[in-house]
C-alpha cells in the first residue's frame, strides 16, 4: 500500500509542474532584467510494478469422513467360531491321515518282516530237507551195497566155472526179484563174449533161487532198487 502512495504522489508532483510550465508560456510570462535560466526540475518517476492481487483462496469444503460401518459382534463371532471349526476339522482329518499312513506303514512292515521270516524258514526247512535227503541217499546207498554184494556173494557160491573162463572176463545181468526176495528171472545185459560163461553166470542167479536177506529191506528200498538189480560177474578170484 506505501508503495502504491508513493507512486501516485510522484505522479501528481510531475503533473504540476508540467501544467505550470505550460501556463507560464501561454501568458507570456515575462522574465526580470536579470534573466536567470531556470531548469526545470524533472522528477524521475519509476513505475513501480504493482504485484497482482492474490485471489482470495477459495476454501474447499472438508472432506466428510465416511461414517465407520457398524460392526456386527454377533456375526463376526459366528464367522470366527466358523473359520475355528473349520481349521479345527481340517487339523482333525490331517492327523487322521497321517494315522492311516503310519498304520498302513507298520503294517506293511510287518507283512514284509513276516514274509521274509517265512521265506528264511522255508529256505532253511529246504536246505534241511536236502541235507537229510542227502544223509537218506547215502544210507541207501551204503544198505544197497551191502545187499549188492551179498548178492554176488552168493552167486560166485552158486556159480560153476565153465572150461572157457578167464580171469578178463565180465558178464553184466539183470535179476528180477519179488518182496520175498525169489529170483523170478534173469536176463544178461552184457555178454562176455563168451556163450558158456554168460550162461554159467545166469544158472548161478537161478541156483540162489531166493535171497532171504531182502525181506528185511524196506518196501520203498526194494522197489526204488531191487525189483530189478543189476549185477557185474567177474571171476578175479581164479587161479588160473
């Protein structure tokens, strides 16, 4: 505002002055004898730039605060029992399942720790069997020689030595028995080569007629191996 003052004082001053000159030669102003020159006094005059007016700030209504809904206690209740019963449902189904697998698991242990129990106790009944399998054969085997060689026992005492006998000799039959131990037949398997010897050897099967020994063996040992015996004949016993 004292800006404002100070401009239009200055310009009102320059005004005077201009209109003073101005009406001093219109009347022909006449000067004194002594003419004194006067300069005339000019008044520097700035413009002062006005700052424009701030426009008054118009005030925007403040802002309304949206009313807080009100807040159902019974029902965020209801929901939150709602969510824990829920997560209490859920917690239940999950240990639940975790049960069955654990059940399922054990179980399935347990059906492989017994069927590998059966198959060690089936390996090991096997390996037994075998073993007394074995045992049974060579026991047979050893009562089966001894009847072998009472067999031939008899046939080198029931055997006549023809002319043509030799000590290389060997004829190979065949005795058919009965339980009782009866000879029924008799068939050679493998000649000598010589007629005579290979017939000497069949009648001394016939003459033995009967092993009485046999009806001791076992019905199973008998048929396995003395329905039908085999006998190798050679007379390394000759002095010839």
């Amino acid at each position: 505002m004292g800006n404002f003052l100070s401009y239009a004082m200055a310009v009102l001053v320059s005004i005077a002055v201009h209109v003073l000159v101005v009406g001093a030669l219109l009347i022909n102003w006449q000067p004194e004898t002594e003419h004194v020159m006067m300069q005339p006094q000019f008044i520097e005059a700035t413009l002062v730039e006005l700052a424009p007016k701030k426009k008054p700030q118009e005030k925007k209504p403040a802002a309304k605060t949206p009313a807080k809904p009100k807040v159902d206690l019974a029902k965020k209740k209801r929901e939150a029992d709602k969510r824990r019963a829920a997560q209490k449902k859920k917690a239940a189904a999950l240990k639940k399942k975790q049960e069955q697998a654990l059940k399922a698991k054990e179980l399935e242990e347990k059906r492989a720790a017994e069927a590998e129990r059966r198959h060690i106790e089936t390996e090991f009944a096997e390996t037994l069997a075998e073993e007394q399998a074995q045992i049974n054969a060579q026991e047979d085997d050893r009562i089966a020689n001894s009847y072998r060689q009472l067999i031939q026992q008899r046939l080198s005492e029931n055997w006549s030595r023809p002319p043509s006998a030799r000590r290389d000799m060997e004829t190979v039959i065949q005795i058919r028995l009965v339980p009782t131990g009866r000879v029924v037949g008799v068939t050679v398997l493998k000649s000598s080569g010589d007629i005579a010897f290979d017939r000497s050897v069949e009648q001394a099967a016939f003459k033995a007629e009967q092993f009485l020994e046999l009806k001791q063996m076992a019905p199973d040992m008998f048929e396995r191996r003395f329905r039908r015996v085999d006998v190798a004949f050679s007379p390394q016993d000759l002095r010839l």
